[in-house]
C-alpha cells in the first residue's frame, strides 16, 4: 500500500544571479515496508528529494502525499506536526546533544512535544535495547563510538514511532565495520518493524542491503529498480554462495 | 565474448564483407583487447546466414565470405535487440559487457546509457544477494567462508566502479567512437597490400 507519494516535485535554489534547479520533476511512490537507497552524483538533488518528502522544506511544484495529508498544502504548524510525529530523520553527522546522555537524546523528541520525561525514558530505553544499546543509556555522546552515536540518533528517530524513515548518508562518518552494522540495523527496521526506510548513500555495498534502489541524475530519475529479483542473480555468484553455504 | 553479436551489430550498421567486419571488430576493441580470427568472422557468418539471422545481400557475385557482402535479416535484429535488453551473465567476465557498449554506441540500436543501466542493476541484484547472505551468514561463518564472501563482494563493488567511470566518460567515448576502416567503394575492391583481408 502506498505510504507517500510524490508527484513531480521541482525544486529551485537562487545561487546567487543564477538558479540553480534540484530537482526537475520526481515522481516516486513508497510502499509501506519499502526499503529504499537513492543513489546518484554529488549534486544530483538527493537530500533536495529527502527534504521535501520530510517536510523539512517546500517544492516548488508538485505535491508530496503522505496518507491521506497533501503536505504541500498544510501550514507551517501542520508540518511541523507531522515531521515530528509522523517522520524520522537520521543525518550523516549524528546531530546528537552533547551534553545529554544517550537515553534523554533519545526522550527528546517526545519531551519536546509534551510526554513526561518517565514516559519518554521508558520508551527510549526500548530502542535503545533493541539496537543493541542497552548498557550504553547513560552515557554521553563523547563516550561513544561513532557507529554507537548513530544508532543512538536512529532511536531517537524511531522513538516516536514514525511511518516513514528518512536518512541522509547515514554511514557517511562510519568506518565499513559500522556502516555495516547500520545497513543491517536499518534492513532489519524494514524486515521486522515494518517501517518504510528510504536512505541516501554513496555506498554501493550500503545501497545494496536495500530492496529497492532509485538512481537520481541532474534532478531526476533516471532509474529505478527492485533488487530482490533473485531469479537474476547470476550463475557465478549463486554457485559462489552455494559452495559456501 | 559474442562474435556472433558483434557481427549482428555490425551488419546492422550497414552491409559489409567479412574482411571489413574482421577490421570493424578489431578497432571497436581498441585495436588489441579482442583477437579474433578472421576465419572465424567468416565462420560465424556462415552459421548466422544459416540460421536466417543474416543473409547475402541481393544481387551480389557469390564468392568466398571475405568479399560477399553480407545484410542484418528482421530476425537478426530481433536477435540483437534482445542481446542488449540482457545483463552480461558471464561472472566476472567484463569483455562481453564492453563490446555491448561498443556496438550500442556505433549501432544505435540501444540507447548505451540504457545498456550501462541494465548492467548495474543486474550487478546491483549481485550485490543486494551477496550482501543478504553476508548478514544472515556473518555471525556463525567460519573464516575461511566470511573471507571468499568478501572477496565476491569486492569484485562486485569494483565492477560498479568502473561502471560508474564510464557513465562519466560515455558521451566523450561516443564522440571518438569509430569503428572504420570508412567504407570502400562498391565493386571489386582494389588490390592493396594494407588490406586487412591478406590472412
Ligand atoms: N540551500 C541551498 N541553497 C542553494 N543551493 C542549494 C541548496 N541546497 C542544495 N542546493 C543545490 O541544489 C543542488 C542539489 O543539491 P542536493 O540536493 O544537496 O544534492 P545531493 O544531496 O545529491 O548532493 C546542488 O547543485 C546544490 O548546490
Ligand atoms: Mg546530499
């Protein structure tokens, strides 16, 4: 079932005396439980694509459809609603406050929009102990490892428990050990919890643990390709995985 | 790699001798990569032409294959489109993929970048197999198995690489792309010692 759905999203920047045009018209529909990587060049409008479908900023045309709410036409309250309810956000650098510990960073988003700070900590240290943190909560951001950091900022991007996952090279600052852990964890959100998770990333091998992956160019889709069509793999590499197993 | 399908891409281009298609084929390689024979272009033509993938063009002096020039049939295009609409399935083997590329290039049959595509997502699917095995496998793995599984991935990963490489250069590559010898004037050609016929 479709869980968002945008319809030829234009985005321009001024760029000084010239305009500089992200996105040209993208169209992309989100199943419920998708799990999708948006790859292309630097430049190409990735997080352009990520900001709007969050709600983090406006297209200037076309419109982004999450249930039944037209995002576009929803004032700045109503979306402000909806990022923090409805959508998670998780970004390269971990946006973490450093002087919080690892469960009240996770709280926040609740705390922020009124739930006591028992009732917060209580649903924190859930995520937190389903991503493997469990006797990390009370440590501070500095006291973690960056891959540790990470996982702290997805739960704190699920504690709200959104519909949708947005994350913007959420292995960008990880060593390939940790970008490997996260690629599984955010596998996993989708295998198990049934969220819709659309991520950006560089990585092919981080691209790949997705089930679906959308190649942007100059503004617009050029690809867009289901990867879990086993039938295709090829002769070589499934004898490979047969002598293995 | 597909002699067969160099020639169908070839041919498609327009009709040509088989010394002519032996001197197509070497400079669509560069001149070095791919070392076919003459005597098998020849061959291959034969069987092609059997198969109705290609036939003699009409009206021509039959003689021997290197100077009957030779056309595409419906059936032989249909054969090439379907060539290019498939990923290149042959492991690692990247001499196939190229001469696909080559000849979408100078055919026209298929738009390259939609080759390219079809390729990256076929190693994309590679990759997204490798890595699911990877992670279900990684905790219980002995070593030995989590280490050539690696090396599967790596391969993949540098193939994509330089996929991405020829994204980046495959306008200039159609513009320096030419698989001449230009073509001779009808007719019995002239005798010339720096024919590529002299095998
Ligand atoms: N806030 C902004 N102001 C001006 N230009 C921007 C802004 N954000 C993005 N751009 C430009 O829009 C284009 C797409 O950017 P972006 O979506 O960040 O690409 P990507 O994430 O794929 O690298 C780039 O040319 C970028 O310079
Ligand atoms: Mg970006």
């Amino acid at each position: 079932m479709a869980l968002i759905t945008a319809t030829q999203l234009v985005k321009t920047y001024a760029e000084g005396a010239t305009a500089v045009r992200a996105l040209a018209g993208v169209s992309l529909t989100l199943n419920e439980g998708d799990f999708v990587a948006v790859m292309g060049p630097s430049g190409c409008g990735k997080s352009t694509l990520l900001h709007l479908l969050g709600g983090l900023d406006r297209p200037d045309a076309g419109t982004v459809k999450l249930g039944s709410d037209e995002l576009t036409t929803l004032d700045d309250e109503g979306l402000t609603l909806v990022r923090r309810r409805r959508i998670g956000f998780v970004f390269q650098s971990f946006n973490l406050v450093p002087v919080m510990s690892a469960i009240e960073n996770v709280a926040l988003p609740l705390t922020l929009d009124g739930v006591s700070a028992s009732v917060a900590e209580g649903k924190a240290k859930v995520w937190l102990e389903r991503l493997g943190l469990g006797d990390r909560v009370n440590h501070l951001p500095d006291q973690l490892s960056g891959g540790q950091q990470q996982r702290v900022a997805i739960a704190r991007a699920l504690v709200t428990e959104p519909v949708l996952l947005l994350a913007d090279e959420p292995t960008g600052n990880l060593d390939s050990k940790s970008a490997d852990d996260i690629a599984r964890l955010l596998r996993s959100l989708s295998d198990e919890h049934r969220r819709t998770v659309l991520m950006v990333t560089h990585d092919p091998r981080i691209a790949a643990s997705a089930r679906r992956l959308v190649f942007l160019k100059d503004g617009v889709i050029v690809d867009d390709q289901n990867l879990s069509a086993s039938l295709d793999t090829s002769s070589k590499v499934r004898s490979q995985l047969e002598a293995l197993s | 790699m597909s002699v067969r399908h160099a020639v169908l891409g070839l041919l498609h281009q327009r009709a040509r001798h088989g010394y002519e298609l032996h001197a197509a084929l070497t400079s669509l390689g560069g001149g070095e990569v791919w070392d076919v024979k003459a005597a098998q272009i020849y061959a291959t033509l034969d069987r092609l032409a059997e198969s109705g993938l290609v036939r003699e063009q009409p009206g021509t002096q039959s003689g021997g294959p290197q100077r009957r020039p030779f056309e595409l049939t419906d059936a032989g295009l249909t054969e090439l489109r379907s060539w290019f609409s498939m990923p290149v399935k042959t492991g690692y083997q990247r001499d196939e993929f190229f001469l696909k590329l080559m000849l979408a290039i100078t055919s026209g049959v298929q738009d390259p970048y939609s080759v390219l595509r079809t390729q990256r997502t076929s190693l994309y699917r590679d990759l997204h197999e490798l890595m699911t095995h990877r992670q279900e496998a990684s905790a219980r793995a002995a070593l030995a198995q989590q280490l050539q599984l690696e090396q599967a991935v790596m391969h993949v990963e540098a193939d994509l690489r330089w996929l991405e490489l020829i994204e980046g250069r495959l306008d200039d590559m159609a513009k320096q792309t030419t698989v001449e010898p230009a073509p001779k004037p009808r007719g019995r050609p002239r005798k010339n010692p720096q024919s590529p016929d002299g095998e």
